[in-house]
C-alpha cells in the first residue's frame, strides 16, 4: 500500500470540491491511512491570518501573491512536510495551482514571476521542489458556478468577482494541468454529484496504481 501522498484540490469558485474532499478523507481513513485535511491559503495559525487578509482586504497584485506564497511557505514547512514525512495522507483544499489561477489568470499578474516564486518556496530541506502527487481540478463553466455562487452565502473578495475574471481563473487551471499533465485529474464537475464523486474515485485510483 502506498504511503505518504499529497493531493490538491482546484477549481473556480462554486465549483463544489468541499464534499468531495472530505469524501475521500473518509475513503482514505477507511483504507487505513491517517490522512491531515487542510487548506490554502491557510492551515497554520500564522497562515490563517494571511488568509483573512488575502481574501477580505484589497491590496497590489504583488502583495496579494506575495502573500499567498507567504501563506504557503509557513504551511508547507510547519504542516506538509511533517505529515508527509510521517507517511501520512495530506488532501490540501487549493495548492500552488490556485496562484498560478487566480493571480497569474484572473489579476493577470507576471506569470514567470509566479513561478520563480513557486521555485523559492516549494524548495525544501531535502532539496527538491515540492508538488502535489496528484491534482484533482473540479473544472466547472463559470456560468454555472455563478448560478450555484448565487445562492451561497456572502461573498468574499475572490466570490464577488465578474464571470470574465473567472473564465481567466479557469482559462490558467487549463494552462496549468498542459504544463504538468502528468499530475492532473480533470474532473468536469457539471454533472451530478455521484457521477463527480465516481470520476474523483477513478482519478485517485488510476493515481494509486501507477
Ligand atoms: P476557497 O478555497 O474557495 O474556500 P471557501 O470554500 O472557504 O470559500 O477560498 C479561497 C479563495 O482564495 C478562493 O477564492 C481562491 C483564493 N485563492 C487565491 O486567490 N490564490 C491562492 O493561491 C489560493 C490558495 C486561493
């Protein structure tokens, strides 16, 4: 049985990735595993303040991806890391993949700049760039998440935002997954959620086996 294994998890907002998350946490614990479920940008105290700011308060381009990757940094080395090193699962809600979306697609920032950033740090101690096993991509039209948003409750500073920023925010997922295609499971998530949840279970298998 395989070990430690890091998946993240993306996608627009309103694209319906919660549920299937802690789905599969309980499919992994079922199977065994001890599995640490967190989130980006988030998962440390520190990091958590991070998160408030970044998605309540508006602020520069640059700083809002600086803090992004502030808030990865202090999550990877204080939470990852350890959990991969004891073997243990890590499902982590929006990874590196949600920078390169949302600040590199939807704000249009420098999308070298990002991934100079992303170099620096995802470096760790054991000298290798760390990223995710495996990452599972709820891509959903941004039509239909703004009808599911709409219904939701009040906004954030990201939620709030028009369509056009979320086609670019889906348009770089897609640029993304071309980049790495090896590490992504394109799930379309407009469908049903059982059909959802069985692409996620086949893209999790299919990985587990390889
Ligand atoms: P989200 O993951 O959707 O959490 P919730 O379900 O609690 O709303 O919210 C995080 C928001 O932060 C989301 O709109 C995407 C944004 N985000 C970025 O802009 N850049 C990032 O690097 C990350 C990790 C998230």
């Amino acid at each position: 049985m395989r070990h430690a294994w890091f998946i993240s998890f993306e996608g627009i907002d309103g694209a319906g990735k919660s549920t299937h998350i802690e789905g599969l946490a309980q499919w992994f614990k079922s199977r065994g595993h001890v599995v640490t479920l967190t989130r980006e940008p988030g998962g440390t105290p520190l990091a958590e303040k991070f998160r408030e700011l970044a998605l309540h308060e508006s602020m520069d381009p640059l700083t809002e991806a600086l803090l992004m990757f502030a808030a990865r940094r202090e999550h990877l080395i204080n939470v990852i890391e350890p959990a991969l090193k004891r073997g243990e699962v890590v499902l982590c809600d929006r990874f590196t993949d949600a920078t390169f979306a949302y600040q590199g697609g939807g704000r249009g920032f420098d999308w070298n700049v990002l991934k100079l950033l992303e170099k620096m740090v995802q470096q760790v101690p054991a000298s290798r760039l760390r990223q995710p096993d495996l990452t599972i991509w709820f891509d959903l039209p941004p039509a239909v998440a703004a009808e599911r948003l709409s219904t939701a409750r009040v906004p954030d500073k990201f939620e709030s935002q028009p369509q056009s920023f979320f086609q670019a925010v889906r348009d770089a997922y897609a640029k993304r997954m071309q980049e790495a295609p090896s590490r992504f499971a394109q799930i379309h998530a407009d469908q049903s959620r059982d059909a959802v949840w069985a692409d996620v279970l086949k893209a999790v298998e299919m990985a587990y086996a390889k």
